[in-house]
C-alpha cells in the first residue's frame, strides 16, 4: 500500500509540475522575431502539456477517493 501512495504522489506531483509548465508564454521580443507556424506550434505544445498534466493529477485522484471510499 505504501508503493502505491508514493507512485500516486509521484505522479500527482509531475501532473502538477506539467500543468504549471503548459502555462507559460511567449514574450513580445520572441513573438516578433519567430514565424507565426512556430509560435502556433509551441502554443499547441504548451496547450497539450497543460492537458496531459491535468489528466495525470485526475487519474491519481481514482485511487485516492478508492481509498477514502473504502477504508475510512
């Protein structure tokens, strides 16, 4: 039971540190000095990482809420 909470803080916290990341943003000077197809392709990559992060923090939730269904 004790691997399991660790592999779902483990990955609860990496869900977060990736969901943080998605949210960054260009500054002007990039945005100025790059095509507009490179700076839609990062925002779609930045859009995709804030998804997989909030997917992964949702899936360690299913275990967490078993257990405070079941057990307490």
């Amino acid at each position: 039971m004790m691997y399991l909470a660790a592999l779902v803080a483990i990955v609860f916290f990496y869900g977060v540190v990736i969901a943080i990341s998605g949210t960054a943003e260009l500054s002007a000077d990039v945005r100025k000095s790059m095509p507009p197809e490179d700076i839609e392709t990062i925002y779609e990559e930045l859009k995709w990482r804030r998804q997989i992060g909030l997917l992964m923090i949702l899936i360690t939730q299913f275990p967490i809420m078993t257990y405070l269904c079941f057990y307490l």
